[in-house]
C-alpha cells in the first residue's frame, strides 16, 4: 500500500494551477504585451532553478467529495536563482482576479516576504494589479467590511534594513500593489504595457472629476521623473535584465559584503581625454556620462533613477572588480545645483550604500542649492540638509573628487569634513562661499551702482582676484589635501577601493539608522 494515489492528485492539481485564469484570460494578458506570471518567471530565473512554494493553494469547489472546479491564487512565490545566487520570488497573476486581494491566498505574499527575512535572501516583487483589499462588492458576500491592514508590511519595512528588496511594475498597479513597487531598493516599470498609481482613472473621476485614461493617470511619461521608479524599461525582457544587474552589485543581505569580481580593465587604466574633458572657459558645460566610463570598469556603471532630480546622478559601477556607489553632476540640469527632488534622490541613494555596505565615489561639481521663488517653496533648504545629513550619518568609506565647483552649504555637505576627509582635486577645481562672480555682484554693490562703467569695475576686480582663486593657492594653505592629474583618477582609485573593502568587515549587519523608500 502506497500513496501515490494523493502524489497523483497534488500533480493534478499543479498542472491546474499553471493554467492560471484559463486559456481565454492567458491570451488576453499576452495580446496586451504582457507575459503571463509563469513565464515571467522563467525568464527572470536561471533555467530550472524555481522552486514554487504552495502551487495547490487556491479556491476549490466540491461535488460529493469530488474536485469539480479549481481557481489558483493569483499569487507565485518560491525560490530560485539569478546568476547563481538564490533569491525569493513573488509574482502576481492578473489572469486571476486581477491580481487583487480578493482572488489570493493572503498567506502566500507574507509567507514570500517572511521567507525572504528569516532567510535572509534577496526578494524579487513581479506585481501586476492592486494586490490589495479587491473589490467593494465582495462586502456583501462577507457581511462586514473591516479596518485596513497592509499584510506582512512589518516583514516589508524590515526587509528594507536587511536583504536587497527589487521589484517590477508590469501592469496597472494601484493601492497595495503600487506600496509593494515604491517599499524596494529598485524598482523599474514598463513603458507602454504598466501603469503605477494609488487609485485608478474610475475612482480619480469620481472622486476628482478627473476624466484620464491609465496611461495619463500613471504611465511611464508620469513617473519617469516622478520619483515614484526608478527606472524605465522598454519591455519585461529589458525589466528583467535590469533587475539582474542592480542585483550583481549587491551581497544576499547586509551580513556579507558586496561581490568582487575578477576585472577585465586593468586598474592603471589613464585615459587621455579627461585632461581636457572640463572646459577651461567656466560658462561651459561638459557630459558627465562620458566621463564615467573613463574612470569606472569598462561597461560597469549603471545609473538610476536618472529623469528625477536630474541634476545629480546615483549610479553603481565597479573599481577593479569591487561594487560601488556612485554620485556625480549633470551640469545640463541647473548646472549640478541641489534641487528639493535631488536632495531627496541623495539621501536616499547615500542610505542605499550604507544599508549594503557600498563604498562610496563622490565626484563634485556642486554649485550649492538652488536658489528662486520656486526652490524655497519646496522647502530646499530643509531638503538639502536632510541629504548632507545623511552623508554625515554614513559610516561607509567614501572618496570626494572635487572635478570643478564646491560653493556654499551644498558643497561643504558633500563628505564628512570632521572625519578623515579623503578629498582630491583637479587642477579645474573653484570653490568658496559664493561663486566669485555673484559675490562680487554682492560685495560691490554699491559701487557698481555709483560706476560709470559697472562691468568694467567688476572685471578689473575679477581679474585682480583670479590669481588668488586658483586651487593651488588653496592647496598650499592645505585647504585642498591634494590636487591630481585627472588622468590619475582611475589608478586613485583602483588603489582606494582595495583599501575601502579592508575596512567593510567591521561594519556589516544592519546600518543603526535603518532604510526607508
């Protein structure tokens, strides 16, 4: 006697539950440019590496004892890998209900997060839907209604300050479902096939009078420089691939160090180019993006979160193999200055590097906050304080290269200057206060406005000055450490990197102040 007659019915119902909504509802969910759940999966996972946890929960229906119908929940969740490393999976199936509350088994998404903290493994969110408390109209079928609870949100919150928390909007994503997006590390959404909002285009209207479509509501043109994503992608295939990569840079949780590989490029690489690349004339700009790879692994910098707060650029990318954080100007966007959106996009990515442990590369072309009507209307300075703030806070090892301007309070909380400040320069380096040119504005008022000749006062005092602004002079007051060949950068830093990953050791486990979204 044997019990291959109950193995025989739990593979039964397996194979029911990869039918997922049937036929009908699978192909209306592809025709949207959507894969369905389980091949999302797929293509995510290294080939047979899934391992799915509760495939037979759902709804059954019984006759005399007998299985007459079966509808799965509309949530997935296992283990699996990705390159390698075991990760855990929750993923939504609109094709069932829509992905809301109302068609799952609520034990499986606290479950994926529970398994995901006690594990302690990196977790991969694939939502698609409201994953919240469903439909009104389910109330009457209940006979109450109920105080809102977020399901698992303590294991949510805590597994921000413990494991890599990724996740992917892939649909129309509201209530519950747009919180899960927004409580990650990173998140990434699809233009074109998702939207991200907290209600729908219905509920917008009637509660607002806003007639829009979802598209308009939450689409990609909505959130690329919302702040709400991180990035976009341009399908799920290219979603996936960047939530691969975000997660190479990263260890399984903050107990291990971030992964060093085997480098390709060799650290003593000087490229040429960047003793020219910053212009000697101050009123011109130059591409940040194309002095990154110059500096960082070939092929190693990815960037995120690059249309909200644009001035300041957060990416990850490599020194001789070893994962770090990335800060840097875009000079295109208010010069570099510190907005209220990119004071928020710093701290946010310093407190990232410190949860993981990411040493940290600080390229400074920093104006100071930026200044008008608008700016103090967004509470800047509040803001922006909050982000030196969290540089102050950071134990983690970081490096300023001061690759042109550091004005004002905005500059002087780019490093931790009470500490040993590992600070550098480049010959193309201008710093004070104030920018010479708007302090002599102020400082002359006066005159200027009694000259016959105002602009010919102001040039005769900038030019009387000019000796006196060069980063030499600051350098032999020792108010600059050390003024390098730019050239010099990468070999710098290649040398540092080794000495940062000596020191991370001691400071693995959770960061005393723990991350929020």
């Amino acid at each position: 006697m044997s019990w291959e007659q109950e193995i025989q019915e739990i593979r039964h119902r397996e194979e029911l539950a990869k039918k997922m909504g049937g036929e009908e509802r699978v192909e209306k969910h592809r025709s949207q440019g959507r894969l369905p759940v389980r091949e999302r999966i797929d293509k995510l996972l290294d080939e047979d590496s899934f391992r799915e946890v509760g495939a037979i929960a759902g709804k059954a229906k019984y006759s005399e004892g007998e299985l007459k119908e079966f509808t799965p929940a509309n949530f997935v969740c296992g283990t699996g890998r990705i390159s390698g490393k075991k990760v855990v999976i929750a993923a939504d199936d609109f094709t069932v209900r829509g992905g809301s509350a109302d068609g799952a088994i609520i034990g499986k998404s606290i479950y994926a997060e529970r398994m995901a903290h006690d594990l302690k493994l990196p977790i991969v969110r694939l939502v698609d839907g409201s994953s919240g408390g469903g439909s009104v109209m389910v109330l009457e079928e209940m006979g109450y209604t109920y105080v809102p609870v977020n399901p698992a949100w303590d294991l949510v919150v805590a597994n921000m300050t413990r494991v890599p928390v990724v996740s992917a909007c892939l649909g129309s994503v509201a209530g519950l479902g747009a919180a899960r997006v927004a409580a990650s590390h990173f998140s990434v959404m699809v233009e074109g096939s998702s939207q991200l909002f907290v209600v729908g285009p219905q509920v917008v209207k009637y509660g607002l009078g806003q007639d829009l479509t979802k598209e308009e509501l939450g689409g990609a043109q909505v959130h690329r420089s919302s702040g709400a994503i991180d990035n976009i992608a341009v399908s799920e295939e290219d979603a996936f691939r960047q939530m691969k990569l975000f997660l190479s840079y990263l260890p399984q949780n903050v107990w291990e160090l971030p992964p060093v590989i085997a480098a390709e490029d060799s650290p003593e690489r000087r490229e040429e180019e960047l003793i020219s690349v910053i212009p000697k004339n101050r009123r011109k700009v130059y591409k940040i993006r194309d002095i990154l790879p110059k500096i960082f692994d070939k092929d190693s910098v990815f960037e995120m979160g690059r249309y909200f707060g644009a001035g300041t650029v957060t990416a990850f990318a490599r020194l001789d193999g070893h994962p770090v954080g990335v800060l840097a100007p875009d000079p295109y966007i208010l010069g570099g200055g510190l907005t209220a959106e990119s004071s928020d996009k710093l701290a946010r990515f310093v407190d990232l590097c410190q949860t993981f442990h990411l040493p940290i590369v600080n390229l400074v072309d920093q104006p100071g906050m930026v200044i008008g009507l608008e700016s103090e209307r967004k509470g800047t300075i509040r803001r922006g304080v909050r982000a030196i703030s969290a540089v102050y806070q950071a134990t983690v090892p970081l490096i300023e290269i001061i690759i042109r301007r550091a004005f004002g309070v905005g500059a002087a909380g780019m490093t931790n200057g009470h500490g040993l400040n590992l600070r550098y320069a480049w010959p193309s380096g201008d710093w004070g206060s104030l920018p010479l040119e708007g302090g002599l504005q102020v400082g002359l008022r006066r005159e200027l406005e009694a000259s016959d000749d105002p602009e010919g006062l102001l040039q005769q005092y900038l030019d009387r000055l000019e000796g006196i602004r060069s980063p030499i002079r600051t350098a032999e007051a020792f108010g600059i450490e050390e003024i390098i060949d730019p050239r010099d950068t990468r070999p710098l830093l290649c040398e540092w990197v080794k000495d940062a990953y000596r020191l991370l050791p001691e400071q693995l486990g959770i960061s005393q102040h723990g991350m929020r979204p």
